[in-house]
C-alpha cells in the first residue's frame, strides 16, 4: 500500500462439482463439494491475522459459502456486480464442448452468444475497483468467481479484460492486488 491506496485481496470460491468437471457456471447456483468446503475452512486459517477495511462477495451461493466458511461471513456485505461472467447458451458447457461447435472458442477471443460481452464484466469490475478505493483504508477483500477475478486483476493493472486470459486461477486461492509505489501491480496471484 502507498499513499493511502488499498490493497484488494481476491479469494476464489472453493470447488463446485461444475468447477472440479471444468463447466462454465455462472447463474446455476452449485453449492460447494466436500473438498471445496474443506478448502474453504482452511482459508480462515490464511487469512487470520490479516485485517480487513471492507470484505465483499458474490451474491452466489458457492461465494458466499465460501466466506462464511473462511470466516468472514459476519461482515461480508454482497456486492452484485461480483457475479460471475454469465455464460448464456454456454452454460454447463466445458470450453471442449463449446469448441466442437465453434474451433477455436474461448471465452477471451469470442462471442458468448445470449451472455455478457468482455466489456460488460469489465464495466462491473471497475466499479468493484472504484469502490474498494473509495471505501477501503488499508484493505479490502472479495470472494468471487474464476473469470470474473482474472477480468479484475486485469483490470486492476489498466490492462483490457482480455488480458485475464493470462491470469490463471484455482479454486479457493487468494491473491493480492495492490501498488508499486504509484502504480497498480498483481503482488501475489493464485497463491
């Protein structure tokens, strides 16, 4: 943190039987495996002794499982604009599936038909940015979704939501937003 910027932690929700079989999932609304729940009670343990300015989550079940599960569920307030990417017709399908259709597909490079475009899931996550930085103090957290995260640490570099494409996360990791000096940098990703 630098001259009162700061830091947003980022946690992704733990696994789904959807997220484990690697389907897009967005608006089904899956409640955590047994390994994801485990996960999740071990991110209490991560995150204890770090304090908190402002803890958001997704308004989806697996987010907010995982929160109250990590223990925060107290004061996690729900934040709309965490939800996930919304899929459309692609969701339940795995990006192989969607490929024998369309070659090549991904969810960086083409269209979604019936769900949000890369710009819009950018537009949210911005907004998620501005409010961290007008609400927090020292540090904000979240609990969210896979590519709606990786659209935020784009984001959070000035970089297009494309450039999520890059950032590969796990289930129940945490990374850390924050500043190089001035500057908005990735400190730690899907530690």
């Amino acid at each position: 943190m630098t001259r009162g910027q700061p830091d947003l932690w980022v946690a992704r929700h733990g696994e789904t039987e959807w997220s484990r079989t690697r389907k897009h999932t967005s608006v089904t609304d899956l409640p955590l495996t047994a390994e994801g729940e485990r996960a999740a009670r071990e991110l209490r343990t991560r995150l204890a002794g770090t304090s908190f300015d402002l803890v958001l989550t997704s308004p989806l079940l697996r987010a907010r499982d995982t929160v109250q599960l990590a223990g925060f569920g107290d004061r996690a307030e729900v934040d709309a604009d965490a939800h996930e990417w919304r899929y459309g017709e692609y969701e339940g399908l795995t990006t192989a599936q969607i490929q024998r259709d369309s070659p090549g597909w991904t969810i960086w490079t083409h269209p979604v038909p019936g769900g949000e475009k890369a710009l819009e899931v950018a537009e949210r996550v911005d907004r998620i940015i501005d409010r961290v930085r007008t609400e927090a103090g020292e540090r904000a957290l979240l609990f969210a979704h896979g590519h709606l995260l990786r659209v935020l640490g784009a984001r959070w570099i000035g970089q297009p939501a494309e450039a999520g494409a890059h950032l590969v996360l796990d289930t129940t990791t945490v990374s850390v937003l924050g500043w190089e000096r001035d500057t908005p940098a990735i400190l730690s990703w899907n530690a």
